[in-house]
C-alpha cells in the first residue's frame, strides 16, 4: 500500500504543472484522497465486505466530490488532475499510467449484470469533461478530447474528439520527454475536415458541369474533355470515399 501511495506522489510531480510541494501535494490534491479512498473501499470489495467498502466510497465521494466505485479494477500510478464530478462505474477497467481530468464518466449503458463499463488500457488521457460509455475499450496512448462522448472502442495511440467521438490524426505524442502533451487546443476539426471535403466536391461537380460543353468539337477538344472527366471522376470518388468513412465514425 505504501508503495501505491509513493508512486501516486510521484504522479502528482510528472503531471501537474502547478505542483509546488510534498506537502501541498499530500493535503490539497483531491485526486490522489479519492485514489486512496478508492484503493481502500476496493480492497474490502474484494474481501466481499461490500457494504464496508461502498460506505467507505461515499466518504471518499463526499469529501472529494469524486465517484469510484470499489468494484472498478484499477492500475498503478492513475492520476486524477483536479477530479472534481469524475465518476468510475463498477465494472470499469483502467491500466496503469492514466490519467483523467475533471468532469470525466467512465459509464455503463445497460442493466445487465455483466461488464458494461470501459476499459482503458495503459497510458491514455482522457480530457475535462469526456464521457466515455458502455463496454468499449480504449487502446494504449489514447487521448480522448475534452467534452467528447466516445460509444465505440478506440484503436491505439489515437486522439478522438467530438459528439460523438470520431478519430484525428496527427495530433502529436501523448507524451513527450516524460510528460504529458497539454497542447490539448492544437486538436484538429473532423467535422470541418468533412465540409472542406465537400466542398471541393461541389467545386468537381461545377467544374465538370462547364466543361460537358466546349465551345469547339474538334478532335482535340473532345479528347481534352474526356480526360478532364476521367481525372474529375476519380477526384470525386476519393472525395466521396472520405465522407463516407467520416459518416461511419471513422477519422477524415
């Protein structure tokens, strides 16, 4: 246990700008009273004292204003940046090396007694605000955007963003030199990405339009026209090819 709360110290130093002190990080971190209170509650959960360590997770929800369920499995060095309205629901899967920010649901989407919660896998970020729901899993190196709701599994070392959540690219690494990428407005716009695709396929269109009419009929003429077309056949086609990948809920 002493070994758990060395390296949550630790984490409080490698992931949060604003640390100052051992002391400070030990009396005003609400992140790390919850992890404790939780590594506690989850140790009488495995014991099936299960009213003990609910009791014990209200106490910890009441003085931190963070919800972790007891039930939840839960890694080493896990770091909770502010925390604030965090829920971690029962069945809920984390890794080692995560990191959450405040406002952030790891939810269940069913009644049935059966895994119905996330499973984070080792290293990901998840942002202020995201809710991730249901029985999906996100890989290794992930980073989820701020306020994105994310229903589908998430493949690894991908950056999702949006409602719902949808994949980005060339978003940078989660963490470089040691620590964790807080460029988080550097994200790029899918949706924008899309219309900027549809839009140069409305501009394919018109421009195909124009030339389904030269001014002369000459061979040549013709000839050039019928390259055009080709060459403008296959622009919209790849065009169309990635709106429909981004209509699926994939990345663009």
């Amino acid at each position: 246990m002493l070994d758990f709360i060395r390296e949550d110290i630790a984490c409080a130093f490698k992931r949060d700008p604003a640390t100052r002190s051992l002391w400070e990080v030990i009396t005003c971190y609400p992140g790390l009273h919850a992890v404790w209170f939780y590594r506690l509650s989850h140790w009488f959960w495995q014991r099936h004292w299960f009213w003990l360590g609910r009791w014990l997770s209200h106490w910890g929800r009441w003085l931190t204003g963070i919800e972790i369920h007891p039930g939840a499995c839960i890694g080493r060095r896990f770091f909770i940046d502010h925390g604030m309205g965090v829920v971690i629901g029962e069945t809920t899967e984390i890794g080692d090396n995560v990191t959450l920010y405040h406002g952030v649901t790891l939810g269940g989407t069913t009644w049935q007694q059966k895994k119905r919660h996330p499973t984070l896998e080792d290293g990901v970020i998840v942002g202020a605000g995201a809710k991730v729901l249901g029985a999906i899993t996100i890989g290794e190196g992930s980073r989820i955007g701020a306020n994105s709701v994310v229903l589908k599994d998430v493949v690894k070392h991908a950056t999702v963003i949006g409602i719902p959540a949808r994949m980005v690219r060339d978003t940078g690494p989660v963490v470089h030199d040691g620590k964790i990428n807080l460029n988080h407005h550097q994200m790029p716009d899918p949706v924008s990405e899309v219309l900027r695709h549809m839009l140069q396929m409305m501009d394919d269109i018109n421009e195909r339009i124009d030339r389904l009419h030269p001014p002369e009929k000459d061979t040549r003429t013709i000839k050039n026209c019928e390259e055009n077309l080709r060459q403008l056949h296959e622009d919209l086609a790849r065009e169309h090819k990635k709106v429909e990948s981004f209509l699926d809920g994939n990345g663009i």
